[in-house]
C-alpha cells in the first residue's frame, strides 16, 4: 500500500541540523559512510512501509548522493518512485556541526544552471520534481523571467517544476506563485504550531498544484520530546504518540496530497508512519487549537533553535 506520507532527507544528509534532539539521534559516529547507512536503513523501511516519495536538496549535505546510491543499489527503475528536490542553497558547513553558516542561499538563474546540472548528474532519470528552495517575495525569484522560462524548459523534458516557501509571508508567496501559473507543485510549512499558510494552500490545490506539507513536526517540538500539554493528552487519549498526532493533523487537512516525516532513525520513520491509524476528531482539534501560535513567534522560535 503506498503512503501519503513521504521522507524528507534534511536531517540524514548531512551530520548537523536544527531538529530539536537530532544530536542524540545521530550519535558520536558521523563519518560519511556511517551517516549513508543509516540514510539507506531508513529508506529501506520507508519503502517496504510503502513510501513512495523522497525529497531531497542539494544543500542537504550529501542526501542526493546517498539517495542515488540507494536507488542504484536496490535496483530501482527510473518512475518506480517519486524524487524531488531542490536547488538555490549551497551547503558550505563542509561536514562540521558548527559552521556558521551552514548553508548560503542563492536563487539566481546562475545558481539553478549550477546545481540542476548537479542534481541530473546524481539522480539522472530518478528526478520527477526540481523545486526552488525557499522561495519569498523579496528574493525576486517568482519575477525573474529568465529563470521561469529555463525552470519551463525543464519541465518540457518532463520534470515537474515546484518551489518550497518559507517565513511568516509564505502565504503571500504562495499566492504569487499561483499568479504566476507555471508551479505544479507548491511545498510549504504547515504544523499545529503554524498554520498561517492553510488558506493559501488550499487556493494554490483549487489551482491545480499539488502540495507537499514539511516541518509537520515543526523541527521536532512536536515530536513529544519537550512537554506541550494539549498535544500529549491527545496522544495519550487516542493510545499514540505525539508525532503521530502532529502528521495526523496535518494529513488532515484537505489539500494536503504529501506529509513529509523527517525522521532520523528507522524507530522514528515507524512512529511518525502510524499517524495512519490515527483519527482525530473535532474534539481533539478544538483542543489542539491552542497550539497555534503567531506565524511571526514561531518562525523567530524556529531561527533560535541550534544545529546540532
């Protein structure tokens, strides 16, 4: 049976990150061979769980290459799963945990001739979808012609072509994005922490997109390792875990079509999958409802967490 969630790679590719515990997840031992190992476990139980989408980027560290190492060595064909990801940062932490940065964004037309090069020459035939990378208003990426019409010539050789927003504007982009109508699919941060972009996403699916939903887990505060009351009674009142609540509510919401888990450990992946078994009635929605914060507290909240 294939899932409506999917995996994202952001805390597998690369040995920091900003998950709340992605530290004790990842252990001592964060040599590259070590981190595609477990990059590959995970996959593995995400394929015979029936995930049948996996998102990447080029600034997740060495998460394109070990995804393609993956699907060499499992010997799947090109169309037998659905990978996306990403181009417009560039990671630069050189495998340290510290570095500051550890990424530099670029959404130049320069930058996409660079890394979509990049990506074709690891994932080759594999890639099914190639995404701005946290696209806003301000970078003036949705303006710039000359990339939208390189980004259309992609998408005539058959690539869907998307974009992945971000900030307290996402709506706003998200909406200039449907204006500019050349978007198949639209990946956005929705959680029940911040929900500030539901009524966007719904308009950008009345259009025709298709919408991916990350951060569910809002980086792993809602993953029940800190102590949110409403969200821990609702587990405990439906016999589940707290991240299961989290992607339950999200997979929910009716324009959702993929809930990205970014889950570290094969453990993780199991649990956040189980969201499937959970139905969350107006009850419980009612009293998640006090999770909803600001879009402008969490995103400052979100800035704040360390990489680790």
């Amino acid at each position: 049976m294939t899932t409506a969630i999917g995996l994202g790679l952001a805390a597998l590719g690369r040995p920091g990150y900003l998950n709340v515990g992605h530290g004790d997840d990842l252990g001592d031992d964060r040599s590259v061979p070590t981190l595609e190992r477990r990059t590959h476990d995970v996959l593995d139980a995400a394929h015979v769980a029936g995930v049948r989408y996996f998102d990447a980027a080029r600034s997740y560290g060495l998460a394109e290459r070990f995804l393609a190492s993956w699907l060499t060595s499992r010997d799947l064909a090109p169309g037998e799963v659905a990978v996306g990801s990403k181009w417009g940062y560039e990671y630069t932490a050189r495998w340290r945990i510290d570095a500051d940065p550890p990424e530099v964004k670029d959404l130049s037309l320069d930058q996409f001739k660079r890394q979509v090069h990049e990506t074709l020459d690891l994932l080759g035939d594999h890639l099914t979808l190639y995404q701005i990378h946290s696209a806003t208003l301000d970078s003036g990426v949705l303006d710039d012609e000359e990339l939208i019409e390189e980004l259309g010539d992609l998408a005539d050789g058959g690539i869907d072509i998307g974009l992945t927003v971000t900030g307290p504007d996402q709506a706003a982009t998200i909406e200039r994005a449907i204006e500019v109508a050349e978007f198949d699919v639209v990946q956005a941060t929705w959680n029940l922490m911040e929900r500030s972009a539901g009524e966007a996403l719904a308009r950008a699916s009345a259009n025709g997109m298709r919408v991916i939903v990350k951060e569910a887990l809002a980086n792993g505060r809602l993953a029940g390792r800190e102590r949110i009351d409403p969200l821990a009674r609702a587990a405990a009142s439906l016999g589940t875990t707290p991240d299961a609540i989290a992607i339950a509510a999200a997979m929910a919401q009716p324009w959702a079509d993929i809930v990205l888990s970014g889950a570290a450990t094969v453990d993780q992946l199991h649990s956040n999958l189980s969201a499937h078994g959970v139905a969350l009635g107006p009850g419980v929605f009612e009293e998640l409802d006090a999770l909803d914060e600001p879009a402008e507290d969490y995103w400052q909240r979100r800035s704040d967490l360390e990489w680790t």
